[in-house]
C-alpha cells in the first residue's frame, strides 16, 4: 500500500515539476488510453473471479447505487466547484 501512496506522490511532484512545460499538453490523449486500459484490467480481473460472477445478481443492485451516488456526488461537487471557481462574468 505505502509504495502505491510513493509511487503516485512521485507522479504528482514530477507533475509539478513539469507544469507549464509545453510537453505536458500531449499527456491528454496518452493519460485516456491509460485509464481505458486500467477499466479493462479491472472489468477482467472481476470477470475472471467465479465468487463474484456468481454472485452478481446480489452485487448488482448495491453495486448500481454505489455507482449512481459516486456519479451524482461527482456532479453535485464539480457544480459546486464551478460556482466557486468558475469563470467570472465576462469570459475570464
């Protein structure tokens, strides 16, 4: 657990060490394969585990509300977000 907690603050200094490095911009594109390929990795992992293919029809309905209050919770926060944070009248 602790080297996934240094590798990902290793990411984020390196991170600040390249903001405002043009280079940095390129990363868009690279950094949506890379989270398709973990939410693949992830789907087969679950997949490939009988316990909880067999047990899906009673994971499912708390595993939807689980999604469905993570996604309103991200909504509700990016709103809010945006009204404290947002652009300010006049496109700026």
């Amino acid at each position: 657990m602790f080297k996934m907690l240094f590798i990902m603050l290793a990411g984020i200094l390196f991170g600040l060490a390249l903001r405002g490095v043009g280079r940095t911009v390129r990363l868009g594109r690279s950094l949506s394969i890379t989270v398709s390929i973990l939410i693949f990795v992830f789907g087969l992992s679950i997949g490939s585990k009988p316990a909880v293919v067999n047990n899906l029809g009673s994971l499912g309905k708390p595993a939807l509300l689980i999604t469905l209050a993570g996604v309103f919770g991200s909504v509700v926060a990016a709103l809010f977000y945006d009204k404290l944070f947002g652009r300010k009248e006049g496109g700026q």
